[in-house]
C-alpha cells in the first residue's frame, strides 16, 4: 500500500459490512459480482471510450476504493488518488454468431468467477468486444461494494456525457453519507426494527415450498442457515405482465392513494402466504437507502441499496385496500431508519443467530438506463442495457415498472425447479388479477387459483363416483358367497379347517345366541381372545345378531380394557369358550333375521387420544360394503387366493383381513397370536400356506426383508402375488426392495380409522418414478379410491396449489360417524364440508361453491312444497332442495351418482396429516402434522430429519424425537448402526452438509432394533430416556490453542465461564462477532482463516483442531506460534483492545498471565 497515494481513510457504511461478511463467507460463488453489458451499434471510438471511463473513474471516490478487515475489529476502506482502470480489448467480428454466443456466455462466467480482490482496487474493469462492424459489446465488471445499480446509471450517464464532450457534473463524494450514518441514533433504529418484528418467530421459507413443486431434489446447505452455498446454480426466468393489466394496475392504486409498489408488495405478500400457509409474511424488500435529508444524496456514487424485511400481517377479515393501505404507511414509517444494515436488524430480531429472517427478496426497480443515454450526434446508440447479478439469497424477484411490468426472478437452480417458478408467477399474477376484479374485497376472499385449477383440485380429481350393493350389510355379503361356495375351505388356522358352510353355521348359532338374551342393533359386544378361528366366528355371529362388535384385545393393560368395555358401554364379552360352547350350539345354523341396516353401525375400534384415553370410532356397515367393493374391483380376488391374517384385530386392516378373502370365496389365513412380529415364523407360514395376498406396516416389513436377507431364503417368491403396505409412510427404499424378493405388486394404501380403513391407493414399482422422480424419499399414497373425495386445504380451509402442501381432508362414503360418546371431539374432527351450498328461506338463492368452478345456480321456490335441481356445469353434480313451511331444511347432495349415494359428503374429516399434490392429481404424503414440531421458533419436520440420517452409510434405521429438559428443547437421534456404534462428531459434519444447523440432534444414542406396538407401529414410548453428557459439563481448555481460542471468544462474546464444547451461537454468538473474531483469529495465529470456518466448527475445541491441523499442514506448531521474542518474558498475543493473557505453551492452559495490549496501526 503506497501511504501516498491515500487519499482518504473511512469506515464502512452498515451495508458494505454486511455484503462485505458474505463475501468472506462464500468467496467462491460471485454473488456481489454484477456485470453490466451494454449494447453499442454505430461508430464507436474504443481510444476515446477508455479516456472516457478513466475519467469518470477519477471522478468518483468510491470507484477508487479498496477494503480491509485484518487486525482491526471494524473493517475499513481507502481512497485512492490515482489508478489505472483495467481494459481489454476482443475482436470477435471473425466467428459467427452462434460462436459469438457460446463465447460471450463463457465469458461472462469466467469474468465473475474471477472476481476481485477487495484490497487491489479499482474493484471495476471493463471489457469491450467487437462483435461486427459497427457492432459492440461492452461489459463493466465491479464488486457490488463500491457501486449499486442507481449509481452504476449514474456512472454510465457520466462516461457518455465525458465521451460525448458534455461537461461532466460535480457530485457529492461517498464519505457525506458515511458522516451522515455516524450522526443518526442507532437506538433509536433498533426500536424501530425491534417493535416492526415484534412476535415474529417463523420465518417464512418459501424457496422450501418451492422446492417441493416440480422434479428438484435439495443439494447442499438450507436457505435458512448462514452456511456456504458454493454449490449453488443460478437461473433466471423472465416474465412479463401485459400493458393493459398494468396500467389498470397503475389505475386502481391511484384511485385509492397507493404506490404501485405498495400494490406489488401487498399482492406478492398475500401469494406467498398461501403458499407457506402462513399469516404473518416476512421478505427482503430492497430500498434507495439514499437519505432525502442527505443534500445530493440521489447524484452520489457508491453503494446505498439497502435490503430490509417487510412484514405484512394478514387477516382473512381485513378489507384488501385498507391492508394495503395500512403496508404503505408502514414503508414510510420505515423512511428514516433505513440505513440500518441487515445484518443489524436480523440480530435485533428475536430469531436465532444463525437462521436468515427471510429466503425471497423483492426489487422493484427505479433506476432504468434508458437507451438514450448512450446515443450521440456521432451516430453512436446504446441498443440494449442487460444487468447481471445476483444475491445470496436463493430466490430473488425483480420487477421493472415501465409500460407493462417485466419480472425476473433470480433462484437457486440445484434446489428449485423452473416449473415451480412458472407455477408460482402465475398464482402472483392470478393474484393480481383477482385484485383488479374485486378491489373491495376481503383479504381472505382472494385466490391464487385459477378457475381451471380449482375445477381440478376440488372436482375433476374427485370424480370418484362408482355403483356398489348399497342394501347390503356386510354379513349378508358372506352369506351370498356361502350359497356360491359353500364346500371351499374358508379358514385355516394351525390344524384347524372351516368351510364355508361351516364358518357360516357356527356364526349362525351365536347370532341366534345373541338375540335370545337381548342383543338389538347399535348394541356393543365385545370379543375378549387371542387370534383364532372363534374370533372370526365371533365377528360375523355379531354382525348377524344385527350388534357392533368391540375388539378387547388381551394383550392390552388390564386398565384399557376396563376403559373400553366400561366407555362402550359393553354388555356382552365372548371370549373363544363362550363360542365354543354347547349353549351356543343348541341354536339354529340357519342365517337369522335381523332389522339391522346399513347404517348401523359395524364396529367400534379404540385409537390412541391425544388426551391419555382411547377413543371409540365408530363406523357403519354401509361404509365398510363400499370399501370392500372398491377392493374387489381393482384387485380381484378369486377361490385360488390365500389371505395371511395376521394384524390385530383392534387395528381396521383387520376388517379388510378378515373378511375379503369371505366374500370372495378366497381362504383366509389366520396367524398364530404374537405371530405378525416373528418374522421367521411369518416367512414359514407364507410357504407353507402358499399365501398369495398379505398386508405389512412398513415397519414389520423392513424388519421381514432385513431377515429374508440374512437368511438367504427366497420366502413367498412363487406364491404371493400383492402385498399391500398402510399405517407409516412408505420409504420408496424399501418399496423398491420389495421387488427383489417377490414376483407381486405392491399396493401402497393410505387412510385413518375414521374412512373406513383406507381412502387412498397407489400400485409401486421402479419404472412408476419416472413420473415421480427421485426428490420423493417415499412412495406416494395415490388417488382417492371409490366413492371417495380428498381435498388438501391450508389452515384457513383454502385449497393449496399443486405441489405445495396442505393437510388432508375426506370426504365420501367412507367416513366414520365420528367418536363415541364424544362429541366435542367429533364437532372438531368431523367439520361441516365448505364446498357445499347453503340454502335458507322460502325463496332464496342457493350458490355452490365448488371453490375454482364459481358456478352459480338460482333456486326458484314456489309454493309450500318446492324442488330445485342445481347444475353445476362441468361437475355433473346434482343438489334437492326441499323446503317445507316457511322454515326449509336442505340437503345437498353434490357429489352424488344417481345410483351411488354418499351419504356422509356433507362432512368433511380432519385427518391431521401433511400431504401435497403432485401433478397428475397423485397424492404424496409428507408427515403427521403433530410431529412438525416448534423448535427455537422454526418449524422442524423429524421426517426430514430421518431421511437425511438414515442416507449415512453406517445407520440402518433413525427415530427423532424432541425431549425438553429444563424449559429447553432438544432433538434427539435414535439411530440402528448397521456395524459400528455412532461417531456424534462425524454423523453430525455428514449432516451438516445436509441439513440447516437448528435441524442436527443434540445426541445421537444406539439402540438394537426400532421398539414397535403391537400393530407393528413405532412405540416412541418404549425409546431409552436421553441423559446429557459432555456440554453440560465444563470441559477447560486443553491445550494451548483452545487457551487462545477461548480467550479470543471470551473477549469478543463478554463471557468468562464456558466449556470448551459450547456452541458458539449459544453463547450469543452473531455474524457480527464471528467477523471480529475471525479478525483476531488471523492476527494471533498468523492464517488465512475463512470465516466459514466458525460456522462449520462452533465449539473451541473443533475450532482448535481445524487451526492446529492447518498449522501442521504449513509445518508449524503452537510452540513456534508462541515462542518468546527475545527480551520477553512471556509472549504476548496482539489482540488489539483488551488485551489477552500471555500463553505459554509449557505451562498449563489455565495459569497464564495477564499481559498488556498491542496496538495495531494503519
């Protein structure tokens, strides 16, 4: 550095701090590296050019600017007299012009990649191409540091008047507004900022619903952690939104005294919202940041753009144009404290350090170089002006106000799809749209679906409609495939063997039983046996006296069972004795009569409840008869099928068990009790049994493969034919494993106990993903099956576009009638359907809303008795109004086949499962709504958790969980080593490359084998109980390294008593105080230490080893590091302000010596 030619020595402004951090973060990307290209045709003088830019160069302080941050806790930056700009020549009039083209994109990233460094200045070059004859190319190369893109036309502007002989304007220099920042009250902004975010806890991501949409798989660290992406591709996509809409957009904003930036904001706001289904919205905005009480603020040359949250609050309730309204005082209160950075407003807000407060930034530009700017009397004309650059930030959208509005949206291309961004431009400008028709609407009234869309979504993917026998009870059922088979084994169990005829008998007999002490329909009985041949017997006796049987299954706690027989009000309990006895057997073997309906009620089966107690749902014969159909029909059984028996019959796969192979003329196999967790035993019966058709939770059956493999044994390889997989998430692993162990298709199913077992199918094979590629971990749970409606709705009962997710709702011929003797939980499970019609009054107007068709019917009452018949064009759905008096009661029927009635579609089921729509209407299910847990106000999903660890080559099964320990909540691994017990350093570096800092476990604790339930479902419960060890001890330094280390960390955070093993951010650590630390970790160890390095090792000690590795790698050790200089007692270690204590390497780490300071100077 020639002290000469300084001309000036300043500070940073708080912008150029916080681009300057990320520029040290992740040097390699070429983020703050823009590229202007303009295009030149006529006579152009190259000489006079170059004069004209070196003019402009010393013109202007802040272009002759370098930047330094070693050896001082506050970066600074310095002026220059005299340089020389950097220019280069290319003639390329010679190569065609696709040449020209491949050459020029070449170009352009190799000229990023290059870069600069910060303390070479100009931080600028210029590049000028001949392309033709009187055709040129000129692209200015800067670091975003010194220029932004209102002073970049500034520039410009000033080059061309220089070129053109125009006298070149006196501007203010770039050190006024550096002044004017050390005048302005930094409390005060941090009041303002801290009251603008107050509450904000959940940052609104919506790159990760972006990533979803489309055939993107994520690479690389998450957007919301301030972790290196230099494996980032970007892409940009241009739109354009016509003259006509933006001029009445333009209108409507006027009209209500808005900005049309103010309109922008809001309606961009209001998309992402239902996108991330969330109603407090925060995204980066960018501003001017060019104070209008700073004189000449708007001619000077540096770098003023600021990016700044905007929060925008949504309320369904609100008028539309007074939230807009309510935005746009918001952004002028916001006027004066501006110039705050970033960086400073993220740790004033009350997120984590370490997670971003948003991933999408906005920028509407206001800064156009107009073509004339370029133009002169020589015939010289600037054609074209192109700005190439970029953020950090993985999703950037650009908007250019002018005639029409040109959008360009800037992403992260290894994470996000071009699809999903089409997708999402079109919702935005669906918004807009909606906006401009209905500008006195309310908020929560706005859609970002297009009437198609909401017709496919609500309609077209729920045309399910199918005839089934709707006056037949299941019983009856059997007793048709009696008459047709009566001689055919119906039931194998050990030795034991039933035909039908005789299956039918028995049960005969303890109908009749049942009715002679009192047995009437909607009358509970329980059955209290193990797995046997009585308890099919027992089954279908109950379902002929016309009752509803009540599984107690005896290897639940004695208290449950209490429990239900006493909420069930059970008056009856059969055990395998009672069946067989001979009072039983005194009876007719005649099928009885009973005055049992349809709607009666079939079963009542107990599920977990969230309040400590099993809950009774109740289903009806009507519901289970559809289902069975529907399975029939699209899996065809026949006399040669053979069905394995073998879930508990507590669990409602075990209506499909039981009786599908009965009314089929198929045999059913019943496992020996305790029989569905012995694999071994399993794989035997399957053989010896020949079972062609067997059912597996997903779990049970990666235990079954893991065994078949070990075992070498080619199990079932002949005989089965389907299995069909429910009750987890399916990992599409372990489907495609099932491929190689037998010759069957595989039928992923999907429902709640509330429809009737399942509503959901899906047949899995490999060649299947190439619709569903590989982003998707799990095996989709399919289409709706018959008779059946799905909708995926956000939380406001909005339904989501396709690929973003929702949570699932049922509707149709399935549904339970709710919760026994609950019906507060059943009002808020089982919600009324609000895509149905309303009718009220003797003559009224009936709207269906088949949210997306806006289809409208006008029902015409007349006289005391009226009937009005609804069409809904494109739907073919039908609606019967029949009003009586002058109070009418309606019932709407509209997803109703003249011949297939649906008697529950007015309601809808609240299943509390995550899902989304992939885009052939395939539905893909993603995690339980209640394990999408809170953690550090970010909203963690321990499914993605899992998958990330169960990729590491040595874990065979991962289980996350949250544990709360001291009003702190940690996450917590439970993995199955496939060898060698779990490295936590090592599993949590792979993880680190994978997942966002707030998502890695605290601890990750082996255990044997996944605790299971009794229906093959994971027992969370039954997890080992998770005991701190290592961090909540104090762990003092070791060696001399972490002694100068922790020193260094007690300085800059203001704490003395830590552990060498906490994590920095716990400490209070920021992006701020990582640079400073970084600083003095570069004085004092004498290295080119990235900052990325804190963010990857947050613990003294994993810090230390990576400085004392780099030390070993350039030969040198602490003890050359701190060696005594000669007249030195004890070394000392220049760390500028404060002081640190002298380190001698011999001595132990924990009796050093205080030393004076060192000043460092410039």
């Amino acid at each position: 550095m020639d002290k000469k030619n300084i001309a000036d020595i300043y500070p940073l402004s708080p912008m150029q701090k916080g681009m300057l951090f990320h520029e040290l973060l992740t040097p390699e990307t070429g983020v703050y590296v823009p590229q202007v290209c303009l295009t030149f045709a006529g006579q152009l003088d190259g000489d006079r050019l170059q004069q004209a830019w070196q003019q402009v160069l010393l013109q202007h302080p802040a272009l002759r600017s370098s930047f330094h941050w070693e050896k001082r806790d506050d970066p600074f930056q310095v002026v220059y007299h005299r340089l020389s700009l950097p220019w280069q020549y290319e003639d390329w009039r010679s190569l065609s012009s696709d040449v020209q083209q491949k050459k020029f994109n070449a170009f352009l990233e190799g000229d990023r990649q290059q870069g600069f460094d910060l303390k070479s200045p100009p931080l600028m070059r210029i590049t000028l191409i001949h392309l033709a004859e009187e055709q040129y190319q000129l692209i200015w190369t800067q670091h975003h540091l010194i220029v932004d893109g209102w002073a970049a036309a500034i520039v410009i502007k000033d080059v061309f008047d220089v070129y053109h002989q125009l006298p070149l304007r006196s501007r203010p220099p770039y050190r006024d507004y550096i002044a004017w920042l050390r005048q302005q009250d930094q409390q005060e902004a941090q009041q303002f900022w801290q009251q603008q975010l107050r509450g904000f806890s959940t940052p609104t991501r919506l790159s990760d619903v972006l990533e979803g949409i489309g055939h993107a798989s994520p690479q690389g660290a998450q957007p919301n952690s301030l972790q290196s992406h230099s494996a980032q591709h970007w892409q940009e996509q241009a739109y354009e939104v016509g003259q006509a809409v933006t001029q009445s957009l333009k209108s409507l904003a006027q009209a209500h005294q808005l900005t049309l930036n103010t309109l922008i904001q809001g309606s961009l706001a209001i998309a992402i919202s239902r996108y991330c289904d969330a109603d407090d919205v925060v995204f980066g905005s960018t501003r001017s940041g060019r104070p209008t009480d700073l004189p000449g603020s708007a001619t000077m040359v540096g770098l003023f753009i600021n990016t700044l949250p905007v929060r925008v609050q949504l309320s369904d309730e609100k008028s539309l144009i007074a939230r807009l309204q309510q935005l746009q005082q918001q952004q002028a209160e916001a006027l004066p404290y501006e110039y705050a950075s970033l960086m400073d407003v993220q740790d004033w807000s009350e997120l984590p350090q370490s997670t971003a407060l948003f991933d999408t930034i906005l920028v509407v530009e206001n800064y156009p170089i107009e073509p004339s700017s370029g133009s002169g009397e020589q015939g010289l004309q600037l054609k074209a002006v192109r700005s190439l650059e970029w953020t950090h930030f993985p999703l950037t959208i650009l908007v250019a106000p002018s005639t029409t509005l040109k959008i360009t949206v800037k992403y992260d291309g290894d994470r996000i799809v071009s699809e999903a961004i089409d997708q999402f431009i079109r919702h935005w400008q669906t918004t807009l749209d909606h906006i401009l028709t209905h500008p006195d609407c309310r908020i929560g009234e706005l859609s970002v679906l297009t009437d198609s869309e909401q017709q496919q979504l609500l309609v077209d993917w729920n045309q399910t409609q199918q005839d089934y026998p709707q006056d037949r009870c299941l019983h009856q059922w059997v007793e048709q495939q009696v008459g047709k088979t009566p001689d055919a084994i119906a039931i194998t169990f050990q030795e034991q063997r039933l035909t039908y005829s005789e299956l039918n008998h028995q049960a005969n007999q303890l109908a009749y039983y049942l009715q002679s002490v009192g047995v009437q329909p909607e009358q509970r009985v329980g059955i209290r046996m193990k797995r046997c041949v009585e308890m099919v017997v027992a089954i279908l006796g109950i379902l002929k006296a016309g009752a509803t049987y009540v599984p107690l299954d005896p290897d639940y706690p004695h208290d449950r069972l209490e429990y239900i027989q006493a909420h069930a009000n059970v008056s009856i309990i059969l055990t395998a004795e009672d069946v067989q006895s001979n009072k039983i057997l005194a009876f007719p073997a005649t099928n009885p009569n009973s005055i049992v309906t349809p709607d009666n009620a079939i079963y009542v089966l107990y599920t977990s409840g969230s309040t400590g107690q099993p809950k009774g749902v109740v289903n009806t014969h009507r519901a289970l008869v559809n289902r069975l159909h529907w399975m029939q029909s699209e899996y065809g059984l026949d006399g040669s099928d053979r069905v394995l028996q073998k879930t508990p019959f507590s669990f409602d796969v075990s209506v499909w068990e039981f009786f599908w192979p009965l009314i089929t003329g198929a045999r059913l196999v019943i496992a020996e009790p305790g029989g569905h967790r012995d694999s071994t035993y399993l794989g035997r019966i399957i053989e010896q049994e020949q079972i062609t058709t067997l059912h597996f939770v997903p779990s049970m059956l990666q235990v079954f493969l893991d065994e078949a493999d070990d075992s070498k044994l080619n199990v079932g390889k002949n005989s089965v034919k389907r299995i069909i997989c429910s009750g987890e998430a399916l990992p599409r692993a372990l489907g495609d494993r099932v491929h190689t162990h037998f010759n069957a298709t595989l039928h992923n199913l999907y429902g709640p106990t509330e429809a009737a077992i399942d509503v959901t199918a899906h047949t899995h094979s490999s060649s299947a993903f190439c619709l569903h590629p590989s982003a998707f971990t799990s095996v989709p749970i399919g289409k709706p099956i018959h008779n059946t409606q799905l909708y995926i709705l956000d939380s406001h009962l909005r339904p989501t576009p396709i690929g973003v997710p929702g949570e699932l709702y049922i509707g149709g011929g399935g549904l339970a009638r709710g919760y026994l003797n609950n019906p507060a939980l059943t009002a808020e499970r089982f919600i009324p359907n609000p895509f149905y019609g309303k009718a009220e009054g003797r003559r009224q107007k009936a709207e269906i809303k088949a949210e997306g068709t806006r289809q409208k019917a006008e029902i015409k009452a007349e006289g005391t008795r009226q009937k009005a018949e609804i069409k809904a064009e494109g739907t073919r759905q039908k609606a019967e109004i029949k009003a009586e008096g002058t109070r009418q009661k309606a019932k709407e029927e509209i997803f109703q086949n003249p011949k297939s009635k649906i008697p529950n579609s007015l309601t809808l089921y609240k299943t509390g499962d995550r899902v989304r729509y992939l885009p052939d209407g395939t539905i893909e299910f993603l995690e339980r709504v209640d394990t999408q847990v809170k953690l550090r106000g970010l909203r963690v999903e321990l499914g993605e958790i899992e998958t990330a660890i169960m990729a590491h080559s040595t874990i065979h099964q991962a289980i996350v969980t949250v544990t709360q320990r001291h009003d702190q909540q940690y996450l917590i691994a439970y993995v199955v080593m496939k060898s060698i017990s779990p490295d936590t350093a090592l599993l949590k570096e792979f993880l680190g490359d994978r997942l966002p800092p707030y998502m890695i476990p605290t601890a990750f604790i082996p255990i044997e084998t996944i605790p299971l339930t009794v229906n093959g479902k994971l027992d969370r419960r039954s997890l080992p109980m998770w005991q701190p060890t290592g961090s909540a001890e104090m762990i003092v330094p070791r060696t001399a390294t972490e002694q100068v280390i922790k020193e260094i960390w007690s300085s800059v955070l203001k704490v003395d008593r830590f552990s060498v093993e906490d994590n920095f951010f716990d400490l209070g650590g920021n992006s701020l105080l990582a640079t400073r630390i970084n600083s003095r970790l570069r004085e004092v160890f004498d290295l080119e230490v990235p900052l990325r390095s804190l963010f990857e090792k947050q613990t003294v000690a994993a810090l230390s080893q990576y400085v004392d590795a780099t030390q070993m790698a350039l030969k040198r050790t602490p003890q050359d590091l701190f060696q005594k200089p000669q007249g030195e007692s004890n070394p000392v270690s220049p760390l500028g302000k404060g002081g640190l204590r002298g380190v001698n390497p011999q001595s132990q780490p924990n009796s050093s010596t205080s030393k004076g300071r060192k000043e460092i100077e410039l």
